[in-house]
C-alpha cells in the first residue's frame, strides 16, 4: 500500500511538473479576482469613491482632500524649457499657464488703471465672469473650471451704483465651471455637449467665506494669502518692465520711443531656484470641489498684485499686495499616472508609482491618455526576449488588470530570443556631416535629453578663418563628438558647353552681407584656371530664382534650363558606390496598407479563436497557439512575397516616387527644406526676396496638434472678445449694477502682453479689430486698432500696429480669415452662460442673472487656422514661426446679425515642431514624409517623440513574424542610428547599416511531448508495485 501510495504521489508530481512546462502561453481560464493584492490604487479609489455631491457637505475637511503626491510630475515655472515633459502632462502644463496668463492680466490692467480718472474704465463684474467662461469653453477637454479670488476687503468695485467710491466688497469670487447640460430643455439629444457653463460669484451666499480656515474648498488659499506683513515681497513678487508704443491716429505712432512701464507680477525664479515659495505657480492637493462642479479636481494657483491700499493721499504706505489669486481646475480623473516603477523616465515622488503588474521577462512602459484608472501601461519585452504570437505586440495593462490568475500567470511573458550578436562600435566619424541632426550622436544611438537649442547651434558654427568650410561642421572621432544642425550651402552649377561654367551658391554660414553669390569657373583641360565673384545675369536670375522657389527641385530646374540653358547642365549627386536602400525599399506604400490590413484581420481571427476555445467543452490552448502561429508564418510569407514581388516588378524603376515607402526625391527635398531654414537668419533676413521668407505649407505638417495649447490661448481672447461684443452695450445697467462698458485699448493691451508672458513657447500675440470696428471711451471708432506683444531677448514689448505704414488687413492671414467669416459663419458654435449673480452688496445670496442664459455665437479651435511656416524678419522676432488665427464676432448696428470683428493670432517658432519621417499616403500633406531609412521587409516606422524639428525623430520596431537580434538592451533602432550609419556608409567608412534590422523569428517553441510522458505514468505504478 505504501508502494502504491508513493508511485501515485510520484505520479501527480510528474503531472504537475507537466502543466508548469507545457505551455505558458495559455489564454483562457476562469478564476475570481480576489488572487489580485489590494494596492495603492485601491486606497484611492476608494476614496475617490466615497465623496459625491450628495454627501460632500457632511464630510470632514480633510475626507475633501488626498494625498499630494497622488499626481507627479507637476510642472516647474522654471524647469519648462530646460526638462523633457511627456504628452500626458501636457494639460497640467496648460493650466500652469493659463493661471499664469490670467495672473500677468490683472496684475497689468489693475496697476495700469490705478487712478480716479480710470477707475469706471477698469474691468467690472461683467468682465471677470466672461473672461472666466471663456478660460472654459475654449477648452473644452483640459480645463474644468477658472476663478479669481479677491482677498478680504481687496475689491474696490466699480460696477456697484449704490457703493461709494473708495469703498471695498468683504468678498469677491467669480468662478466659473463647466455645467453638464444634458438634462437641459434645449438638448433633445441629451447629450452634454461641453459648451455650457455656469458662474456664480463665492463671495456671495451663506457659508461662502473662502478665507475661512472651516471653508472646505480652499487648499489653494494658505499658498498666498492673506499678504499683510510683507516680509516675503522680495521672494514671491517680481517687477517687469513692459515697452508699450500706442497709435492714436492710422500710420502715425504717438511716439517712435517705447514707453516703459513697470508693474508688480508674479515672481520670476531662477533656474537654479528650488524652493516651491519662490515659483510664481503652485499646484493643489486633489480635492473635491463641494457645491460647484462636485468632481476631484487639481488647481493651478498663481498670485495677483496690486497696489493696497488703492486710493489714498498717504501713498508711504501703500505696497505691493497679493490682493487675490487666479485659479485653474482640472478634472483629476483625466490626469494619467505612471504605474510604472520609480525611474529616470518616471521620477518620484509618485504614490501610484509600481502598481503596474507587468512579469519579470518584461519592462513597463507608460500609455498616455488612460486617465485616472488602471491599465495606463504596456509591458514590452526586455532585450533578449520575444513576443508569443497570439498576443498583440505588447502586452496591454488593460488585458493584464482584466486577466484571472492563471491566465496571469500561465501568459504575458515573453520568450527567449537565442543566437543574439553584438555588432562592432567603432566610433569612425571623421569627414561624416549629418544635416539636420542637433544632439550628440554616436554609434551607440541618440539619447533624448541632449537637445540643443538652435542660438546654440548658431554660437557653434565655424569661424571664416577656419579650415572647415562655412557652414559644414567635420566630426572628429569622439563619441561626444557634437554634430550640429549644418546650414550646408545649396549649389546650383550650370556648366555650358562652350565656355566658362557658373555655380551659384546660396544659403550657408556666410557673412551678414552674404545671401548668395554666382561664382564664374573659368577651366581648361577639366581643370579650375580661376574663379571670380560677379554678379548674376538676368536670365541666369530668371532661371535660378524661379526654381529656388519652388525648393530648388532638381527635375523642374533641368526641364526649364534645357529649354532655357542653351546646353547649360545642373550636376546631380551622385550615390555612393554600393548604395541600394533606395531600390531595396522601391516598394509602393500599399503594402503598407495591406500589411496593417492583415494585422486587423489577425487580431480578428486570434479573438474567434479564444472565444471559441473558452466555449468549447474540451479546450486546447496548444491547438489555438499553434493555429496562432502559423498564420503570423503566413501572414509574414504574404508580406515578403507582396513586398519583393512589388519592388521587382516590371514597372518599378519608372514608378511615381511619391508613392513609395521611401522616396530619394523627398528626402532631398527635406535637406533642401532644412538648408533653406537655417540659411536665413537674423542677419541677412532682410536682404531676402519675399518668397524665401516662407516655407512651404506642408512643413507645418503636425503643428494643429502639437501647438494645440497655444493656439486655445489665442482662441481664449477671440471666444471672451466675441461674448464680451455680442452681449454687452455701453450704457446698460442692471438695477445698481452697471453694465460692462466699451473694451478700453489697455484691457487689450494687457491680454496680448499676458499671452506672450504666460507661456514660452508663444513669441508674438495680437489682437487685429476690423476697419473701424474698435470703438473708443469716448464713443468715437477707430480705423484699425491691433495691439501685438512680443518677447524678445527676455524683454517684452507692445504696440499697437495701427501705427506702420503698412496696414496689417493687407496682410495674406487677415484676408484670409475675413474671406471665410465676412459672410460665413459655417461650424461658429453656440455658447450658454448661466450666470448667478449676487443679491446685494453684502452678498446675502446668489440669483439668477437677468439674462438667463447668456448666450453668444464663436469659434471653436477648427475655425481658426495655422499659417505656412514664415520668417517674421522685422527687427522683432526674426525668427521661423508659425501663427495660429482665430475670428472673433460681434453684433451689427441692429443687434440682428451677427458680423466679423477680427482676429487673434498667437506665433510659435517652427523650431519647436517635431517631424514625422514615417511613410504616408501622397493625400497627406507632410513635406517631411516617406523619408525614414527603416528596413520596411522586417520593420515598421514609429514616430519618436522628444526630438524637435531634426532629422532621425522616429523609430524602426520588428513586424509581427520577425524579432530583434541585436545583444544592445534595447528592442527598435533608433531613427538617429540609422541616419548617423547610413552617412557612414555613403562615406566609405565602416557602417553598421545594413545590419539595423530585424530577423524571421517565428519558429515554433519547443515543448515536452505528451505521450513519453503518458506512457510513463502509466508504467511507472506498476514497476514500483512489483
């Protein structure tokens, strides 16, 4: 019986042992959850959880609150410029700025307007609670809520009849949140529709004291306020000084000087300043917001300043006052979080940092856009590791949080990657140039955090003395070897048949007189007898400019000088010997399409297989991976046979280039782009011809996303300019409480100046009012009245560009936006206000505003439109920019119709545009397109982010059916690598290139068979019976 015992005991180890080892790659099974561990999520969301608007009132102040390090990675006033910040941060950054803006805006208007004479010219109520919902419903997905709240007694209201003047408001909070609408009379669709908002004023009610310490939605109150003793004024105030040049009369500025004028904002830290006090924006615990939007939501604070006391004949003891604060909600449970470990890439402190359940064969990685819940991550395979192939490249977080225990454990883990080879280092880069490259590059890659800003590369170019030649930088053999942006000069020869020949040469490092010089080459016996300078002649001009201008292209100039040249010949560069990618990777961009087709059909077909399985009485999970398995085999025969059957096809070498997964015409054509934008600058832009001052419209290609945020600053001021217009008439009253009178040119000044101030990346703001649409104080209309602000060189300046000569509604963007809008308000939405306003002067209650709901007619951010890429050369901002403009409305003289205002426009510099390199289809507008240098057989183009407007930004990733060979820790190459190898290679010197790809890696696991095993349980009982 003991023998017995033990040779079934020996059995049930041997079955054990099998289902451990016989396949990990299980994808069904049934189980609870409860295997899971309760982690920090859990805490959270729990809390999260228990606070509604229904019991928010009965809980204690600090049930209303959550830990501070819930949300990490919060951005630093002075870090913005100098540290990478992912995508998922990018709303945070956003109200950090908008907070900013709107602080630099009262600040402004209320020193500026510090006098008897201004006081019923300042901003009233009307002003604070459209201004409010305008930050709302120009964004519509990255901002919850805005508000500004008056300290104790700060307010000097001039909009109240029945208060004297010199006279304080105890309280005064206009705040203004978004107000779901889906139960309301006019939405039959009962759908919110986010273009709804309701303000009320905080100061106004019972229980509204905000300075209370009881009140229990205020964490952002105790960073500022109260300011009463002064001994902190030196770190959180900071003064600026602003250059403002006005016009009173069209083409005439009141005077040629700027004005100076200083006022008291908010600070300005150094960057090596650390200390949270000293930052001019400070961000809340997640808290919940009790009796208005009843949602978690994080502020962006940021400090007012003004003069206190006000008016008073005893100016000694007036100071410098945070007199309020300007704040900015976001919902909490659309802000991402790492819930990968705590790392370089997601440095702490994090609360949520480590919950990701990724397995030991695989790293976490970040996915951007899951918002408050689990599964914001992917699990990649480590270097030396493989994906199963009936699981979608990589392991999503949302599959492994839904997934049961033994599907946990039996899957989501990769397999070994055998015969992996290490390929050679040699850091040869003599003699290599890389055009449009602008970080240290190496044989070992591209690392992210090395970007250099483009003055640098300017301070870095060689000298005229040196013996490089202008404009091209020699890499010495360094691994830290810096290979800049190079402005190589564009050369055009035009050799003639019978006599001297002619090379034109444009662009470069030249002089500040340079901008392009024909060169006469006299030769003889093929040799170079002289050389000399001259001047071009007209037909030489007429056929090289006109070429130029359309990027120099290489077919259309010859078309033009054989018909033109008489013999004359454009020299073509030549590839270097050995050099095939181009015809390797002659393949049309529909096996691009058909592949991604196939990927469909195989996520298809992996679903209806487990499905299947999971319903089957007898499941065989080694049947469905084989099945799995061998049609990513034939998915990956179909892609090489479609792949080598299209580049060797007849027709091949005559096909349409721009149709190609690669294409040698457009990379050409993205060199000769980045040459024409780095050979103007700031010193010879003036003595440009028009037509090389803008860019083509396709290299702007990407810029309506990635300058999203800074266009929704410009599309703030035209949403408040055109509620403020259509709603609000001069001499209107509201019982004791006046009305919001005309716009005053300094409230306009103040916007424009509090855009360019409170956000980096915007180097110019404006405001343009149609002909004689801006009307004065005095009741009179101005032709043209367009306030602009800039930044330059860290000082900041507006005028009011009514005062040039030249009109800015000539210029081809005011014509343009006035063409579509004059007539046409096709896609202008519909806003609702629901204003509650406050009862009396003491603020007994909030009623209801006696128009309700405030409605008014703008554009949202499609309406308006980005510019082509543009150098703005006029002594200003001399720079490559890009500028976003939005129309603002307002009512005609009935107040019927609704009629064009203007515009507002914002500029941002080309230079903070990242590229995409990867192919695309011909219908998009991409000038840098079909111009990555991946291995299109084995692997798939991905654009990288990080890298601004430089060559090499994106990465080449394995194709299902294929796997990376490479012993480097990594598991895609790099854009950079390739581009850094493939010089190389046209250099003669050794090159890795033609190893950067991936290797067939579908090749069955092996796994212990079944029957020796069978058979031995069945045998081994019986001999130990014996």
């Amino acid at each position: 019986m003991l023998r017995l015992s033990a040779g079934w005991l020996l059995l049930a180890l041997v079955l054990v042992v099998y289902h451990n080892n016989k396949d990990h790659n299980s994808v069904w099974a049934k189980g609870k959850f409860s295997w899971m561990a309760y982690d920090h999520f859990d805490e959270i969301n729990d809390h999260f959880s228990s606070i509604n608007g229904e019991n928010c009132r009965n809980k204690d102040k600090s049930q209303l609150v959550m830990r501070k390090d819930v949300v990490a990675q919060l951005p630093v006033y002075n870090e913005l410029l100098t540290r990478i910040w992912y995508r998922n941060r990018s709303s945070l950054i956003h109200i950090h700025n908008m907070a900013l803006n709107r602080a630099f805006f009262y600040s402004f208007v209320l020193q500026r307007m510090n006098d008897t004479s201004t006081f019923y010219k300042q901003p009233n109520w009307m002003y604070y609670y459209f201004s409010a919902t305008a930050d709302v419903n120009a964004n519509p997905n990255g901002l919850n809520g805005s508000a500004f709240y008056f300290d104790t007694d700060c307010h000097y209201p001039n909009w109240y009849t029945t208060l004297p003047f010199n006279r304080t408001l105890r309280l005064f909070g206009p705040k203004a949140f978004r107000w779901d609408d889906f139960n309301d009379q006019d939405n039959f669709l009962r759908e919110p529709t986010r273009q709804v908002v309701q303000a009320l004023d905080l100061g106004a009610g019972r229980y509204k004291n905000y300075t209370h310490s009881g009140f229990k939605m205020n964490p952002w109150y105790e960073n500022w306020l109260p300011d009463i003793k002064g001994n902190m004024d030196s770190l959180t105030k900071f003064t600026y000084y602003i250059g403002i040049k006005e016009s009173n009369v069209t083409g005439q500025f009141v005077s040629d000087q700027y004005e100076d004028y200083a006022f008291f904002g908010p600070n300005s830290p150094g960057a090596e300043d650390k200390d949270e006090r000293l930052l001019p924006v400070q961000f809340t615990v997640p808290y919940f917001d009790c009796g208005g939007s009843n949602k978690w939501v994080v502020s962006a604070v940021s400090p007012v300043v003004d003069y206190m006391p006000r008016y008073t004949n005893w100016t000694h003891l007036r100071r410098q006052r945070i007199v309020g604060v300007s704040v900015m909600d976001t919902d909490l449970v659309k802000l991402d979080f790492n819930a990968c470990g705590v790392s370089p890439g997601n440095p702490g402190p994090s609360y949520l940092s480590g919950i990701a359940r990724c397995r030991p064969t695989t790293g976490c990685k970040h996915k951007m856009g899951y918002g408050f819940r689990r599964g914001g991550y992917v699990c990649v395979c480590k270097s030396g590791w493989r994906y199963p192939f009936f699981i979608e490249r990589p392991f999503q977080g949302d599959n492994v949080e839904i997934s049961t225990e033994e599907e946990y454990y039996n899957g989501f883990q990769c397999t070994p990657t055998d015969y992996r080879l290490v390929l050679p280092v040699i850091d040869q880069l003599s003699g290599v140039k890389i055009e449009g490259g602008g970080v240290k590059v190496n044989s070992g890659g591209l690392p992210l955090d090395l970007v250099e800003v483009s003055e640098r590369r300017r301070r870095d170019a060689p000298g005229a003395n040196s013996s490089t030649p202008a404009g091209v930088q020699t890499v010495s053999n360094s691994s830290e070897a810096r290979l800049n942006i190079l402005s190589e000069p564009l050369y055009a020869d035009i050799g003639s048949k019978n006599g001297p020949s002619a090379s034109y040469k444009h662009g470069g490092a030249q002089d500040e007189s340079s901008h392009g010089v024909f060169v006469m080459k006299v030769t003889a016996n093929g040799q170079t007898v002289k050389e000399q300078e001259r001047e071009p002649t007209p037909h030489e001009m007429i056929a090289l400019a006109e070429r130029l201008r359309e990027l120099g292209e290489s077919q259309k100039l010859q078309e033009y000088l054989d018909v033109h040249g008489s013999g004359y010949t454009l020299n073509k560069v030549k590839a270097a010997p050995g050099d095939d990618y181009a015809e390797r990777n002659n393949v049309d961009i529909s096996v691009e399409k058909e592949y991604d087709s196939d990927v469909k059909q195989h996520k298809i077909y992996k679903n209806f297989l487990i499905e299947a399985d999971k319903m089957s009485s007898r499941r065989n999970g080694s049947r469905v991976t084989e099945l799995l398995r061998d049609d990513i085999v034939k998915m990956r025969n179909r892609h090489e046979q479609r792949f080598h059957a299209n580049r060797l096809h007849a027709g091949a070498k005559s096909r349409r280039k721009r149709a190609s997964v690669y294409d040698d015409l457009a990379f050409d054509r993205m060199m000769r782009i980045m040459r024409w934008k780095s050979s103007v600058t700031r010193s010879n832009c003036d003595q440009q011809p028009n037509h090389r001052l803008t860019l083509p419209g396709d290299v702007g290609y990407g810029a309506s996303k990635q300058f999203e945020n800074e266009g929704r600053t410009a599309l703030r001021l035209s949403n408040f300019i055109s509620l403020y217009l259509q709603n609000v008439m001069p001499e209107e009253n509201f019982g004791n409480m006046r009305g919001g009178g005309p716009l005053h040119k300094d409230m306009m000044f103040g916007e424009v100046i509090a855009n360019v101030m409170g956000n980096f990346r915007i180097y110019a703001a404006g405001v343009y009012f149609d002909r004689w649409k801006f009307e004065n104080d005095d009741g009179s209309v101005r032709e043209f009245f367009g306030p602009w602000a800039f930044r330059r060189r860290g000082a900041f300046f507006a005028e009011d560009t009514a005062g040039y000569s030249a009109r800015y509604a000539d210029s081809d963007w005011f014509r343009q936006a006035k063409a579509r809008h004059g007539a046409n308000f096709h896609g202008i939405k519909r806003y609702k206000l629901r204003a509650y306003v406050r009862s009396n002067m003491n603020g007994t209650s909030s009623v209801r505003h006696e128009f309700f709901p405030v409605t008014y007619r703008a554009a949202p951010y499609e309406v308006g439109f980005w510019t082509k890429p543009h150098f703005r050369c006029d002594g200003k901002i001399d720079a490559w920019v890009m500028t976003y403009v939005s129309p603002f409305f307002g009512l005609d003289s009935l107040r019927t119709r609704l009629e064009f205002r203007g515009v507002t426009t914002v500029d941002v510099p080309l230079s903070f545009l990242e590229l995409n390199q990867c192919p695309m289809p011909y219908s998009v507008p991409n000038a840098f397109k079909n111009t990555a240098r991946c291995d299109y057989l084995s692997t798939k183009c991905a654009p990288q982010a990080g890298f601004l407007f430089m060559r090499g930004s994106y990465m080449c990733t394995c194709r299902m059916g294929f796997e990376y060979w490479h012993l480097d820790g990594k598991f895609w190459v790099e854009g950079s690598l390739l581009e850094l190898e493939y010089e190389k290679k046209k250099a003669g010197i050794f090159s890795r290139f033609d190893h950067l790809k991936c290797r067939p890696g579908a090749a069955a696991t092996h796994y212990p068979s079944v029957w020796p095993l069978l058979l031995m349980c069945f045998f081994l009982p019986v001999l130990l019976n014996r």
